[in-house]
C-alpha cells in the first residue's frame, strides 16, 4: 500500500515538473531539450523497472533434501532450513525432506542445518514454466572443538587458598585413617556386590570358557603355576580364613 501511494504521488510530482518545465520551454523556445529530458526520463523508468526485483516472475520451488550415511545409502534429511537469500522468506524440510514455497526466478536459496555444510543454489532466470523442483544433498560438516575442562575452582590459586585454609581436625583424619584400613577395604571387597558390567563381563567370560571346551574336558589346573601363585598369595591375605569366619557366623 505505501509503495503503490508513493508511486501515485512520484508521477504526479514528475507530472507537475515536466508540464512546467514544458511551459518555459515554450516561452524560451526550447522544445528539443524538453524532449530529450522526457527521453531520458523515460528510459531511466524503464531500466528501474527492469532491474527491480518485483518484475521477476514467482515460481513454485519444490524439492527434497537429501543426504547419504556411511554405506552410500540415500536418507531424508528433515528440519533443514530453505531460506531466500537477504530476505525473511523461505521454509524448512518435513520428515521425509521435502519442502515447497514460492520464489522468484533469479533468486539464491541458501540450505543450511546444524552438523551439515551450508549450501547456496541460485534458480535460473530462464525458466519457462511456473514450476520448478531440486534435490539437494547436504554433506556433513564436522566441527572440532577446543578440550574443555571444568574445575570446581575459578583457577588454581583459589584452590591453593581453599586447601590451605581447609580445617582438617583428628576427627577427619581419623576417619580417613579408619575408612583406607586394610582390613575394611577387604571386607568390602565381598561384601559389596558387583555391578551390572562386572557381572556380565564375568558371564559372558565363563561362557567363552564352557564353550572353548565344549565336547571335550576341560585342562585341569593342578600343574598350572600361575594357579598355584594366585592360591598361596589368597592363602597369604587370609581369605580362606575370611570365608571360614563367615560361614562359622552364619551357622
């Protein structure tokens, strides 16, 4: 609306100018320059009016974005952005890649999604039809970013300050004495079960076993000295004693 008010309001304007300029003329008897100056007006208008982005012609874009995973197999790439150019004007890939809006011939689609390189496809300008459909394929674009480690600290002077104005008191250390004991870190060697990945390893471990042997017997371990070394060194920390103490509780 104040394009088409501004544009009224610039022939009445010019309208005005060239009916005054057309008077002096004919009072100064310069009708030749007169029409040379109408000319010139007129061929400047209609340059303007060619460049102007307003006399393209508007097209139906269609399309599918596509890209490729690590077998060479073509996938839908969805939610990637299609946008014109040095405008507002665009839309973004469905579900299954596709999109559709409307632009002018000429113009320069920019396809960009976070992971992916950015890609810029300008329609031609010699389009016949109102119709116009493009694949395009996105390859991945991998970003290194800078090792980043978190400390509880802003830096390490003010871990310096913290630990030394830390207040150790007997109570601490004699607590951490107690908790790093020998004897308490055995008992809770078994007493703490095993995790979920420690039980399957040890699972999947004896199955490999049985299944190494399956249909013969299996070597004894009687002659095995590495056996015999992991015996006397459980034999040397008490834990055949420990079991015994445990089983004597439980009876």
């Amino acid at each position: 609306m104040l394009i088409t008010i501004f544009h009224h309001s610039y022939i009445i304007l010019a309208r005005y100018k060239i009916k005054s300029y057309f008077y002096d003329a004919m009072r100064k008897n310069k009708i030749k320059v007169f029409f040379w100056v109408l000319s010139s007006f007129l061929f400047i208008n209609k340059g303007i009016a060619q460049i102007s982005p307003y006399s393209r012609e508007a097209i139906q874009f269609t399309g599918k974005v596509v890209t490729s995973d690590e077998r060479g197999d073509v996938l839908p790439l969805p939610y990637t952005t299609i946008a014109v150019k040095g405008t507002s004007r665009g839309a973004s890939s469905e579900i299954d890649g596709y999109f559709s809006f409307v632009a002018l011939k000429g113009e320069t689609i920019v396809f960009s999604r976070i992971g992916f390189k950015t890609v810029e496809y300008t329609i031609p300008d010699t389009l016949k039809g109102d119709y116009y459909s493009w694949i395009q394929i996105m390859s991945t674009d991998n970003i290194l970013l800078p090792e980043v480690v978190i400390y509880p600290w802003p830096s390490r002077e003010h871990f310096k300050q913290d630990l030394l104005a830390m207040d150790i008191t007997n109570e601490l250390r004699e607590a951490a004495r107690k908790n790093m004991a020998q004897d308490v870190l055995r008992e809770m060697r078994y007493g703490v079960p095993s995790d979920g990945r420690e039980a399957a390893s040890m699972t999947f471990r004896q199955t490999a076993n049985r299944a190494t042997f399956a249909g013969q017997i299996a070597p004894q371990r009687i002659f095995d000295v590495f056996a015999w070394k992991q015996f006397i060194e459980s034999w040397k920390r008490g834990d055949f004693k420990k079991k015994k103490n445990k089983n004597d509780s439980s009876n």
